[in-house]
C-alpha cells in the first residue's frame, strides 16, 4: 500500500504524542513492506528526503510568521499536496487545524484516496484556549466528524464521546508502548537523585495536564523526595510554573528514551495529569517502564489504567498520596505492575498497534474495491 501520513510536526520525532506515532508506525509499516510517506514542515530539522526507509516530503509552514495559526495552512497544503499524489491511505494525525480543508477540498465526496483521522483528544477542552477559541476548535471538530470518510479513536472514552455526541461510529486502535530496554542506573546521577527515591511527572507543561495540582500537592505534603518534572519549560506557561515553584527541579525535555526510561523506571511514583482525553503515549510508557502510577481521575485515564493505579481529583488528594506513597507503593505495586505489564503485551505495543492499522488499511481497500 501506498501511505500519507500528514498533520505532525514531522520526523524524526523531537516534539510530542503524534510526532512520535508518526515515527513508529511509519518505519513499522515500511518494514513490512509498504511505501510510505511522512510530510514533514520545511523548518523541521531533519534535511533528509528519506528516513529509515520512510519518504519525506517538506512543505512550507509560515509558523515563524504566523505562530499556532499556521498549522492551518501547513494541514491544506499538505492535504492538498497528498490528494493530488496516487496514495491509497492517506492518514490525518488530528482534526482541528484541517477541517476548514476537508470542506474546501471536497474529501467527504472523494472515493479514493481514503482518507482516515485520528481524532485525538478533545483538543477544544483546553484551557488554554480561550472560549472564544474553544467555541470555534469544537465547531472545527464537528466538521471534522461530519466530512472525514473515516475516522479513529485512540481511547474508548473518545469512541464513546463521538457515538454519543455526534452519532459517529468510529475505529477504535490505541497507541502503543515498547518495552523498555536496557536502563542503566548511572542515568540518575545527572539528576542527582537515587532509585526509588524520588518523584516522577513526565509532561507537556500546559494547564489541562494539571502540572500545578500535582506541584502544589507535593508541596503541601512536605515531602522529602525530590520531585522531577520533564518537559519543555521554555514557554510562557513552563516559564511560570518554574519561577512559581524553585524547588521544583524542572529538567526541560528528555529525548534520549533509554535515559528517560532510566528515570521512570526508578522512581517511587510517576504521575500522570492528562485529562482532555485520548491515549497518551507518555502513560503507556510508563506503563511499559513498570512504573508505580498515580493518574488524573477522568474516563479517558481510567479506560487504560482501569484499577491498576492510584487516581487524584486535585491538590489536597495528591497531598494525602505522597504522604503515605510509601505504604501505598509496598502494598500495590506488585499488582498494579503485573495488570499494566500484561497490557503493554497483550494490547498497548507498537507491533499489535501496526497490525491493526494494516489490517484495517487493507479492509477498507477491499470494500472500496467491491
């Protein structure tokens, strides 16, 4: 098969969640065989035209001019770039930034290509959006809804919110996780902390992660552990949590995945405060690193992680956790690793998830063939 894999800031991955399925997937499916191409913007730093045996194509993103506004152009003229090639998927990572396209360049009516998105999480809840924003992100997702021929849920809690609220079938296949490999405790030393001795938050630093929530609570709890945050500090909204709270040993982001694993992997709790939806793929690493989790209470978390995790509401819960983190650590985690462990293998990995993709690729090529 022939596949466009369009809407991320490109790869290799140096940015977040769609980026780094891009990667995965994308090498996976060349692997087995198939032809398939990524369309990266023309600043990404990668100069290559090919990568790991996966095309690369550039094209233009005014995001120095423009800012988040320019994804907007970037998704048309990728859209419009992919329809005009003979692919026979063409796969959408995200829905708000292409919808206004999807009506413009008439996909709803378009036969083949196929044309699939990802709907990801429910991008209008964030709070940094201001409602002006969010009311204009929630109409861009009905259009989506209404025009993509295809569309997939990476959580059933999504799949669940797009039946209900828009009467919408969709396909449900979730990100995947590998195991981790080889980690070596030396890693800790650059932060100087020991195994299993101190916190854990892997994250993008924005509000609907609940970065604050979880700072306050274990400052509330006067705990002795240190608490490491990862993730990118160099925006506005990292740039105030990190003058906010200097105790707090912000370390900016990790992209060397065997060091980030090392840090997982040997903390006493990791937490995780995702709630806008979606299967984050910061959790199912955790959860392939064998890590002890206390996650955002929300359905989205909760369909993953189902009883194999502590959950916190807000500071005061996080509070009362890490005051007995100890305790609560000796007495679960046995449990809670095996439960999630099982998932990684059974559900949550990168090669069952490829799988899932080619065969539903190849499904809808039959019917259209019919």
């Amino acid at each position: 098969m022939r596949i466009a894999i369009l809407g991320t800031k490109g790869i290799p991955n140096n940015y977040g969640g769609f980026e780094q399925f891009a990667e995965y997937i994308s090498v996976r499916l060349v692997e087995r065989g198939h032809d398939v191409t990524v369309y990266n913007p023309r600043f990404h730093p990668f100069t290559g035209s090919s990568f790991k045996g996966v095309n690369i194509v550039k094209i233009f993103s005014p995001e120095a001019i423009l800012g988040g506004a320019a994804n907007f152009i970037y998704d048309h003229l990728c859209l419009r770039h992919a329809l005009a090639d003979k692919y026979d998927i063409i796969y959408e990572a995200g829905y708000h930034s292409v919808a206004l396209s999807y009506r413009l360049l008439g996909v709803k009516n378009i036969k083949r290509p196929i044309l699939l998105t990802n709907m990801d999480g429910l991008e209008w809840k964030r709070s940094k959006w201001s409602r002006v924003t969010q009311t204009f992100i929630k109409k861009l997702e009905r259009m989506a809804v209404e025009d993509s021929p295809y569309l997939i849920s990476d959580n059933k809690g999504i799949q669940n919110y797009y039946l209900k609220d828009f009467k919408r079938d969709s396909f449900f296949i979730p990100y995947g996780a590998d195991h981790m490999g080889e980690i070596d405790q030396a890693s800790l030393k650059k932060y100087a902390v020991n195994p299993y001795n101190y916190l854990i938050l892997v994250a993008r630093l924005e509000p609907e992660n609940n970065i604050e929530p979880i700072i306050e609570g274990y400052l509330q709890s006067a705990s002795n552990l240190p608490l490491i945050v990862v993730g990118n500090y160099k925006t506005t909204y990292g740039g105030k949590l990190k003058k906010m709270y200097p105790s707090v040993a912000f370390v900016g982001g990790i992209y060397d995945k065997s060091e980030l694993d090392a840090l997982r992997h040997y903390s006493m709790a990791y937490f995780h405060g995702h709630s806008v939806g979606g299967t984050n793929p910061s959790l199912l690493e955790a959860m392939a690193c064998r890590c002890f989790i206390i996650a955002h209470n929300n359905e989205f978390n909760r369909s993953v992680l189902e009883e194999s995790a502590l959950y916190f509401g807000n500071s005061t819960e996080v509070k009362h956790l890490i005051e007995t983190i100890a305790e609560l650590r000796e007495r679960k985690y046995a449990e809670f690793d095996r439960e999630n462990f099982n998932k990684i293998n059974n559900q949550y990995n990168w090669n069952t998830v490829v799988t899932q993709h080619e065969e539903l690729f190849a499904e809808l090529l039959k019917e259209k063939e019919k």
